[in-house]
C-alpha cells in the first residue's frame, strides 16, 4: 500500500484504487468487489439466482463440487 492505494490497482489497474483503513471497510470492498464480479457475467448472475433457492445440504453438495473444479 502506498498512500492508502491499493497494491492491486497499481499493478494492474483492478480493484478499488483506495485500500479500506478499517476491517469493516475492507469486508464492504470484498463483498462489493464480489458483487461486481457476479454482476459482470450474466451466466454467473443466473447461477447465483439458482444457489439462493437450495437448501444448506444441497448447497454443501454444490461446494464439494465447485472445489472439485477450482482446485482451491
């Protein structure tokens, strides 16, 4: 961070410009930054509408899958 500005932003122009002085501004910018990016593709909007209808089991069946696919 050099002057409150975000590492991220320097390097490669993404991400907010300002880096959040408090741990509650840096969970509002992570969650905006998550929106952002389900907001871009429409394809992802749709499955996150879909996702938001299962129950917990189901959801937890879908995580095991998607960790499956990302490799985290």
């Amino acid at each position: 961070m050099i002057y409150g500005i975000s590492r991220e932003w320097l390097l490669d122009g993404t991400g907010e410009i300002y880096v959040p002085s408090n741990p509650l501004e840096k969970k509002l910018e992570e969650e905006n930054s998550l929106l952002r990016k389900i907001d871009k593709s429409p394809l992802i909007k749709e499955i996150v509408e879909h996702l938001t209808a299962l129950d917990n089991a189901s959801l937890a069946q879908i995580l095991a899958i998607a960790k499956t696919f990302s490799k985290k």
